[in-house]
C-alpha cells in the first residue's frame, strides 16, 4: 500500500504556478543561497523563503515535526559553531575578542573557555539565515506539490519518460518505505532488537543492522511485482508515454522561471566577481572598540 | 541510441563542462584572488565531469543488454533510490543516534546502490545511488552536494558492471587488483601523514566538526576493507554471485568515493593527501566493511525470494 505525502489543494503562492515552474526556481534559488556568506544578501534569501513559507498555507500543526527538528537541528549547529568557533575557520581567517567567558570550574584541570567574537556571532547567524532558506523551501515541497504531478513535472524539464516515471515513483515510495522501516522497527523491537544499544565490535554492528535493512529492501522488491505488472499491462514504455493531466505554462510561470534563472546568474556572476563573502561590518567593529 | 541524438547528449555535456571552464576561466581574469573555495560553479563541472565518464563507459559497451532500460528496471530504480534516500536520511547521526567506532559512523546505506546495481544492472545502481543521494540531502533540509551524488551514483554503476560479462567469474582478478592497488595508494598516503584530520567525522557533541586526528582504524580501513572483501571473495568462492558482488562493489566504491573526493581538490582548495587521507580514506574505508557484510546478505535475501516468486 502506498502511503502519501501530507499533499492537499491549497490556496497558496507555491500552488499558484505550474509545478515544473516551481521546481525551476526552487533549483535555482538553491544553487543561488549556496553563492554567499554574506548576511546581508543570506538575509534577502531567507525573507524570500519566509514570504513562500507564510503564504504557503501549510499549517503548522501538520508540519510541526519536520519545523522541529530542522529548527532544532539548525540552532544546535549554529550554537556549537558558536561555542567552539569551528565550521567557520574557511570563511574568516580573523577574529575580533569581544570578550571571553572562563567557566568558575575545571575538569582535570581544564578550564571551559568560550571566545565570543564578532565572527563568531556573525557566522552563527549567516549560518541560520542560510541554512533556514534551504530548508524551509525544501520542507514545503511534499506539502505542495500534488503527487499526481509529479512525473509529468519532471518530463517538462526534459527527462525522458523512463526517468520523468522514474523520479515520480521515487517520490512516491519514500513516504512509503519510511512507514515500512518503522513497521519492521517495531516488529524488531517486540523481539528484543535494539537499535539504540547496538553491541560489539564495528564488523559486529554492522551485522547487526540486517534484521533492519534486509526485511524492510526485499519486502520492497517482492512488493514491486504488482506494479511492474500493473505498469506492463498498461503497455509502459511500448511508445512516447502521455499523461492523464496535461500541464500548460501561463504567464506567470515564465516570469517565474525567468526570475530563478536571472537570480542564478547574478548571484554565479556575484560570486565569480568575489562578492557575497563573509561580512563583517565596520561599524560593529568600531562599537566593540576594534 | 541513433547517431544525431548520440551527438546532441555529447554535445551538450561537453558545452557544459565548456560553460562553467569557461566562467572560471574568465572569473580569474576579473578577480585575481578568486578563491576556488568561494564558487559553487565547479561543482556543476564536476557534474559534467562525472556524466560524461558515465557516458563514455555507456559508448564503449552500448551493445551489451546490461544497459537496457525496461518496466522492470524503471521500478527497481525508483525503489533504490527511494531506499536509499530513506536510509540515509535515518543514519545520518540525527534521526537515528548510533555511537560511531574509532571515528566511523554506521552508514548502511551504501550497501544499497551496490547491491542493486549488481543485482540489477548500471543504470539501476546509477540511478539508486546519485538520485537517492540527492533525495537524502533534500530530506534532511541540508541543501546539495551534486558531485557526491554522481559519486554515489559512480558506486552503483561500477557495482553494475558485473552484469557485462556473462562469466561472473571473468574479470573478478583484474578487479581485485585494481582495488589493491588503490587502498595501497591511499594507506600509504595515510602513513606518510598521520596527522591529518578526519574530515568526515563529526561529533558535535565532543566539539569535533571533522578536524580530529584521524585515527588508526579509519586510515587502515580501507586495508581492512579489503582483505574482508577478500575473505568473503575465496571464502563464498563457489557461489560466483556473492564473490561477484562484494569484489565490483569494492571497485565501485573507491572509484565513485574516489571521484567525489579528489573532486574536492578544486571545488574545496584541498591538497591532494587532504582529500584522499582526510575525506577519501574515512568514507571509503569504512563502506568496504559494510559492503563486506551487508551486500552478501541482500544478494543471497534476494536469491531466495526469486526463486520464491520464480521470477
């Protein structure tokens, strides 16, 4: 049985366009974000994607768990990063000391000691803003784009059929597969298998994650006969395929795609040019003393 | 494949690496202290790069029906890679928190794109490993790496080259001496630098975010690696499938981590020993033990359901 990502009609801004549109820019503005460290332009990004996640009309008590954990996710790293001033020695060479925190103990002698930095404070946030923005736009995709369009979708870029049914049947099965492990999970676990106290040695663990990966790949494969079936009978693959819904771009989607791509290339020429890096601003560090 | 679209897939990939050489090319000439680091334009090259070898490989062996693509192999690459993604998004150190062991993570997923591209082909186990590795990178919110995926992708393909010969057996040395001499350069490497961090090891918790000392286990693993790979080799020697099997994956697996690592060289600015004694050795290494493992028991799971299915 296939089980279905959380989709329904939405009066949205996401739902407004053709989703090959759509897809079109979520790729582009990807790619763009991963130009710049600079918070001022991570900052435009990341309004554009709280705009698309406001006016989305996901609602947050169906999408609470997957905010959760990216948001915990995301302020967990940004406040180690922090802490320990690592993850941005590739993007700043420089620190600025705005003061340094001595915990009042010591373990074996070793005194906590925390370097608060204007970099350190700025790569936290770019950091966020970043990772927020590709995030946020990413979580909204199962919620926004209807299954049906899937494959259909993808074929409007120009894959061909095999591959356009290809990524649609992936899309489909991960929502299927994620309930399956947790099925054969918590078969496993009524037989004592726990996965949080895996034993021994890494040639005995690794052994001991068959009952999980096994059960949950050959159920999948032995499942597969039905659609291959299914999809022979139906004669897939004899000629050019069609599709049951015809998708027409209007408009709007090419000012959509032209909007992504024309923010691609800016942001590529941005980048070659060496703007959009790490920013430091001056009149922070004049106000620290520096 | 007819000859004039033959040449517009050709065309078209060499104008890309073309594009993207070209705008870095011209990107030194504006910006004199571009740093390689600060363009995510190579990895697009990269991209190119990775394809165009798939495609090669694809030319020189078009004749053999390894590379057909039927109902049956247009279901089993959605199920791998669907897999695939799921798996990574379970282990990959947040959903799932499995204590590593001598800085190597529990990562079972890459036992899939091997054993589906040796089970059913190199377009099966392509498509498993770079489409499932985008999809996990999109599940987890975290954004891209596209050369990792035709890395992953690389794994599957290579995994799937066992189907171009009808005599599993043929070839099985010639693989296995490739694969040594790859994990003696690597460990050689290691040992003439110790020192060098595991840059795939994190441990946010410990403060470490890939600059701890790699550690004997991980520089040797891919030693390791091997000589399980080896054992499993002469030790299921009389069933060819599973000896098959566990020695492509092993080529697979250096040359797709090989391709995505050394990539790192111009993408990220990396010495040559960083990327393959700081990313290289730790990914690959470790992959071998699961593939040791993991793959014969999938092949041999999947044997019996065939013959339960009689399919």
């Amino acid at each position: 049985m296939l089980v279905s990502w959380r989709y329904r009609s939405r009066r949205s801004l996401i739902q407004a366009f053709d989703p090959s549109a759509w897809l079109i820019f979520y790729a582009s503005f990807i790619a763009s974000t991963l130009f710049f460290w600079d918070l001022r332009i991570l900052a435009v990004f990341m309004l554009v994607a709280i705009i698309i996640v406001v006016t989305s009309g996901v609602m947050w008590s169906e999408s609470r768990r997957a905010w959760l954990f990216i948001g915990g996710f995301i302020i967990f790293f940004a406040v180690l990063t922090f802490l320990t001033g690592r993850g941005g020695v590739e993007v700043y060479t420089q620190e600025h000391v705005i003061r340094t925190l001595k915990a009042p103990f010591t373990l074996f002698g070793w005194r906590p000691t925390v370097d608060v930095t204007v970099e350190r404070i700025l790569f936290a946030l770019s950091q966020m803003a970043r990772v927020f923005a590709l995030a946020s736009t990413t979580i909204l995709i199962p919620y926004s784009l209807n299954p049906a369009h899937y494959g259909v979708a993808f074929r409007r870029l120009g894959l061909p059929d095999k591959i356009a049914y290809a990524m649609d049947l992936t899309m489909r099965f991960i929502p299927t597969f994620g309930r399956d492990f947790q099925l054969t999970l918590d078969a496993q676990k009524a037989r004592g298998y726990e996965l949080d106290k895996l034993q021994g040695g890494l040639i005995e663990q690794v052994r001991k994650l068959a009952p999980l990966v096994v059960p949950v790949t050959v159920h999948a494969l032995a499942g597969s006969e039905d659609i291959i079936d299914a999809m022979d009978l139906r004669a897939f693959g004899t000629g050019p395929r069609t599709w049951l819904i015809e998708l027409h771009y209007q408009t709007r989607d090419y000012i959509l795609i032209a909007i992504g791509v024309i923010v691609f290339l800016t942001s590529m020429a941005a980048s070659l040019l060496g703007l959009g890096q790490f920013w430091v601003p001056q009149t922070l560090l004049r106000i620290f003393g520096f | 494949m007819s000859n004039s679209k033959l040449w517009s897939v050709v065309g078209a990939l060499v104008g890309v690496i073309v594009f993207f050489a070209g705008i870095i090319w011209i990107g030194g000439q504006i910006n004199p202290d571009l740093q390689l680091d600060e363009t995510a334009a190579l990895r697009f090259v990269f991209v190119g790069i990775g394809l165009l070898a798939v495609f090669v490989l694809y030319w020189l062996t078009k004749e053999n029906d390894a590379w057909e693509v039927g109902t049956r192999q247009v279901v089993y690459m959605a199920i791998g890679a669907a897999l695939y993604a799921v798996f990574s998004y379970l282990f990959n150190g947040t959903v799932f928190v499995v204590p590593s062991v001598s800085q190597v993570s529990l990562r079972p997923a890459i036992a899939l794109p091997m054993f589906f591209g040796y089970v059913f082909g190199p377009v099966v186990g392509f498509f498993t490993g770079a489409v499932g590795n985008m999809f996990g990178d999109a599940l987890t919110g975290f954004g891209l790496s596209p050369q990792w995926s035709i890395g992953n992708g690389l794994v599957g393909l290579i995994s799937g080259m066992a189907a171009l010969y009808v005599d599993k057996k043929k070839g099985l040395n010639t693989v296995l001496i490739v694969s040594a001499v790859l994990a003696a350069i690597a460990t050689i490497l290691w040992f003439l630098n110790p020192s060098q961090s595991n840059m795939m090891f994190f441990d946010p918790g410990a403060g470490i975010f890939g600059d701890a000392t790699i550690s004997a286990f991980a520089g040797l693993s891919a030693v390791v690696g091997f000589v399980l790979v080896l054992a499993v080799r002469y030790g299921f020697a009389s069933d060819m499938d599973i000896a098959a099997a566990v020695t492509w994956a092993m080529l697979g697996n250096f040359i797709g981590i090989g391709f995505a690592a050394v990539s790192d060289i111009w993408i990220n600015g990396f010495p040559p020993t960083v990327a393959i004694v700081g990313e290289f050795l730790p990914a690959a290494g470790p992959n071998m033990i699961f593939a040791a493992i993991l793959v014969p028991i999938l092949v041999r799971a999947w044997m019996s359901l065939q013959r339960q299915t009689g399919r």
